[in-house]
C-alpha cells in the first residue's frame, strides 16, 4: 500500500501546454511539500502545504499553482509549460512542519517539455 | 537560514571499499541533522538520523555522528556493495524557515 503516490510518472508534453501532477498520502501527515529534482539531481522545494494552509511558496514562477484540497492532497498545476520545467517532481509528506521529522516522498512525476 | 555543503562530485568505488561522504553544516541552534538516500528511479528514502550533538545515526551498516565542534555528519560504510550505488543527500532541520534544507547529493557508484 503506497504511502506517497503521485500520477502521473510520466509526462510528455509540449511547450506551452498546461498539465497537473496529483499527489496523495495516506499516512495521516499534516504537511505536505513539492519539490523539483534537476538534471544534476539539485534538489528544489517549491511550496508546503500544512493542514491546507501554504506555509512555504518559494520563488517559483506564478505559472506553477498548487492546490490542496485536503490535507492528504496536493496537486501541482503548471501553466504555458517551457523547455525549463522538464524535471523530476517529488511529492513529499512528513508529520508536521518544521523541518525536524522524516520527510516521505513519492517516486516522482518525469516531466519532458518539447 | 541553516544550510548544508557536500563534497564535490560522483564517488565511484569498487564492491567491498570503504565509503566517506562528507558534509559540513552552517546552523543556528541546534538542529536534527539527516542523510537521505534515492535509488535509481525512485524518490528520496530517510537513511539514518541524529538529533543532538555525539549522536550516531546508524542503518544498513552506514554511520554518521553529529559533530558540533566540526559541524559535520559524514556518512560512512564500511564495505560497499553494488547495491548502494546511489544519490546521497545530506540534510538539516532549517526550523526559521520551516523546512528541510538539503544538500546538493552525491552520486555513489560501486562497480564489481
């Protein structure tokens, strides 16, 4: 039974298309956070969501929305797609916020922009 | 905010060397220090934790203690196996800003 999961693995789209990657944890986290993983395996965090509430939104172009319509959801909505997203993105969870408890991720969403 | 440096590059080593990874920490307070492994294809899994000063996180015979003096926690493993071949990521509580703040990674490579 996943802990994390998020859909979809893979994304093949073109530049300027808009897509969404959903996310799902079944662990009764109160927080969870997107990240970006670059070629060079740079790891990213881009928002954090705690009990709904944005917590974290860090300077990522306005194109990319989350959305958490519970605190066992969170999506990623990305406008006008550019060659530059082409990434990995990581869902994560952990128990609270804060920084002090054992993050859990997804396997991660490959999006290629062409 | 507390930030964390590893060394530079890929590691790659035959089965059965010995493995150190460094990583120097810049923190106020006093915060949970964590390695965190990724296997090819798959996302980040917690490796080993340390919570306070002289701790030793320990798991599948990799060991990192918490050095205060030096602020570091390098990761070490006595005898690789093919198996650990993967990207190693260093991490600290960053409680300011609410959040984990990680290092670049390594890339661990062992070859038979």
């Amino acid at each position: 039974d996943t802990a994390v999961s998020q859909t979809p693995k893979y994304l093949v789209t073109q530049m300027g298309n808009d897509k969404s990657i959903k996310c799902e944890q079944n662990l009764g986290h109160d927080t969870m956070y997107w990240y970006k993983q670059d070629s060079k395996k740079f790891l990213k965090i881009m928002f954090s969501y705690n009990n709904k509430e944005l917590i974290i939104n860090e300077t990522v172009p306005n194109r990319f929305s989350p959305k958490s319509p519970d605190k066992a959801h969170l999506n990623l909505h990305i406008n006008s797609l550019e060659l530059g997203d082409s990434a990995v993105y990581f869902c994560a969870s952990s128990h609270r916020s804060g920084g002090d408890g054992e993050l859990f991720f997804g396997e991660g969403s490959r999006l290629t922009v062409l | 905010g507390n930030s964390v440096t590893q060394m530079e590059g890929p590691v790659t080593l035959s089965e059965e060397a010995f493995l150190t990874i460094n990583c120097t920490y810049t923190a106020t307070g006093y915060p949970s220090l964590f390695w965190y492994v990724q296997y090819p294809g798959e996302g980040l899994q917690l490796l080993l934790k340390a919570t306070k000063a002289d701790d030793k996180g320990s798991n599948k015979g990799f060991e990192a203690t918490y050095r205060k003096e030096t602020t570091s926690f390098h990761l070490e493993k006595g005898s690789v196996q093919v198996s650990d071949s993967a990207v190693y990521f260093c991490a600290l509580s960053d409680y300011g800003n609410n959040r984990l703040a990680f290092g670049k990674g390594n890339q661990v490579v062992v070859i038979p």
